[in-house]
C-alpha cells in the first residue's frame, strides 16, 4: 500500500482562489457637470418662487398708474373740442378731433386711425401742422410684447422714435427700452428696469437710465421704487438718483369713488422744492367728475356727463391763484 504524500516541514500549500466576477457591463456614473448643477438649482429656486405664489407687481413705469388715474393731466383743457369717433369694424375705428379757442396754441383738427387685433395694436395720427406719430404693439405671447413708437415733426428736435419690450412673469416684470438709438455713433437713450413681488403686498424695482445725446457726452441715472398694495389702497414710494423723490397714495373708496394723493421733493443742484397734490374721481350714474387741488394753489375740475349712450359733454376749468391765471374750456365727444 503506498504512503500518503507527505508535504516538506514548514510549506502550506496556496489555498485557492475564488473565482474572479464577471465585468459589470455599466460603468459607474460620473458626476453631473457644471451645467447640470446649475440646472438643479435653477429648478429649486422656480420650486420655491411656485410655493410662494407671488402676484405679478404690473410695470415699473405703471407703479402710480392709480393715482394718476385720479388726476386731470390729459382731461383738462380750455377752448373748445369735439371728438368724433367712427367704428367701421370690430377691429377698425376712425377718429376725428377738432380744437380752437385755446389760449397756449392755435385752431387745429387732427385725424386718428386704430386697428386693435388679437395680437396687435397699430394706431396713427396726423394734425394739421404736419406732425404725424404712429404707435405698434404686437404680442408674441401673453407675457411677451413688442411695442414701437414714433414721431415725425417739422420742428427741430421734436422728431422721435423708440423701441420698446415688455415681459411679464409670473411675479416679475422686465423692460427695456430705446430712444433715438444710433448704432452707428452710439449715442440716444437706453432704459432698463426691473420689478419684483417680494411677498403678496410688497413689490421692490430698480431703473438704470443711460443717456448719450453726443459722443462725448453721457450720463447713467438709477432709480429705486417701492410699492405695497392693500386690499383697497396703494402706497408708492420712489427715489431718482439725480436728488428727486416722489411718494403717492391711492384709495379706492368705494366702487364709485377713488382718491390720490401725490407728492413731489426735489433736491437736487441745492434747490429745495416741493409740490403736494390730491385728486378725486367721482362716479355716477350718467357723469363722471374730477376734481385736483395742490400747494402751488392751481384747482382743476372735469365734468363728464353722458347725455345718451355714445355721446358726452365735456366741461373743463382750471384756476392758477399763484399765477392769476384761469381757463374754461367746452367739449363733445360723440361715438358713430
């Protein structure tokens, strides 16, 4: 019977090794770039703006559009006019407008046209002097809108065009603007502004104005506006960085009845001057009337009075007791 193999003193014999495992076919993922980072984060910040369901502030330009709707800036006027305007579509009107009697200019008529699409707004007018303007207005979409404007004057730096675009978002709003832009010598008027909700009342803005009207000459402005809406009011609060301030207030009475108030500190080349002013709007049912009063001791008034449907009354009065000036004015406006 042979003798089991006997192995050498001091030699343990190599154990055996397990088998190797199979190559996995995927290979291990690689961290996300640069670009992937930013989009997580960008997602993340959209995701909490959702949460916070912010409204939308409206423009920065539009931040006293209240208050000024209570005011009589483009209502009063003396003399006499009369309005005529002729629906000769759904989306086409004509507008035919005659003045005389007032005091700082001349008779004259001025002839208007609109088309108002369901993208579009294109509008023009021509006055007996020559001067002619023409406004467009074309929305790519419901937040997204172009808008061009123009003006075309025999008189000497009255002529004008600007370039204009808007968006909306959800709780923001952009705007930027040209006037005059010259690409070739660099020089007109670029406007940029920005406005954003920062909670459901309160909406904060800024506004950089860049003015170059020669090559060797510019100017930067900034501007900072502040706007807090209520249930029934708005309060509105603005700084220009060439020493102006202005604050506003409007209320909203009732359904028939709203108030503003405005007030105006100017500071800059040390002067020192101030204008408060306040306004009323007033509706009935067939009238509407204006009033305005502020320190400079100037009362305006307008009476709208809707004698049938399509056609008002106009009645207009001013008096300047600083100045010691007053005008009336009558007017019709009359819808065919």
């Amino acid at each position: 019977m042979a003798s089991p193999l006997k192995t050498p003193l001091g030699f343990n014999p190599i154990p055996s090794m397990p088998a190797a495992a199979p190559a996995s076919s995927e290979a291990p993922a690689a961290p996300a770039g640069l670009l992937d980072q930013a989009k997580n984060a960008f997602a993340k910040v959209n995701k909490f703006r959702d949460d916070l369901n912010l409204p939308n502030p409206g423009t920065y330009e539009g931040v006293n559009r209240e208050v000024k709707h209570t005011f009589l800036t483009n209502h009063v006027f003396d003399g006499a006019r009369c309005d005529i305007t002729k629906v000769l579509t759904p989306n086409f009107q004509v507008t035919h407008s005659f003045a005389m009697g007032a005091s700082a200019s001349p008779s004259s008529y001025n002839f208007g046209t609109a088309f108002i699409g369901q993208q579009s707004f294109l509008s023009g007018n021509l006055d007996t002097d020559g001067n002619v303007q023409a406004r467009a207005n074309y929305a790519w979409s419901g937040n997204n809108v172009t808008k061009a404007q123009a003006q075309f004057s025999n008189t000497p730096g009255h002529s004008m065009l600007q370039a204009e675009q808007d968006y909306n978002g959800k709780d923001f709003n952009i705007n930027v603007k040209a006037v005059n832009p010259s690409p070739v010598e660099g020089t007109g008027i670029y406007i940029g502004s920005y406005l954003q909700s920062v909670s459901q009342h309160l909406a904060l803005g800024a506004e950089a104005v860049y003015q170059r009207p020669t090559p060797g000459q510019e100017e930067t402005t900034l501007s900072y506006v502040a706007k807090y809406t209520g249930q029934d009011y708005v309060a509105t609060a603005q700084w220009q960085g060439f020493g102006a301030f202005q604050a506003g207030y409007y209320l909203r009475y009732s359904d028939k009845v709203d108030f503003g108030t405005e007030i105006q500190l100017l500071t800059a080349g040390g002067r020192r001057e101030a204008v408060a002013t306040v306004g009323g709007k007033f509706e009935f049912r067939r009238s509407t009337f204006r009033g305005q009063v502020d320190t400079t001791g100037k009362v305006s008034a307008v009476l709208e009075e809707k004698i049938v449907p399509g056609f008002s009354f106009l009645v207009s009065g001013e008096m300047d007791h600083g100045k010691g000036q007053s005008k009336f004015g009558v007017g019709m406006m009359w819808e065919v």
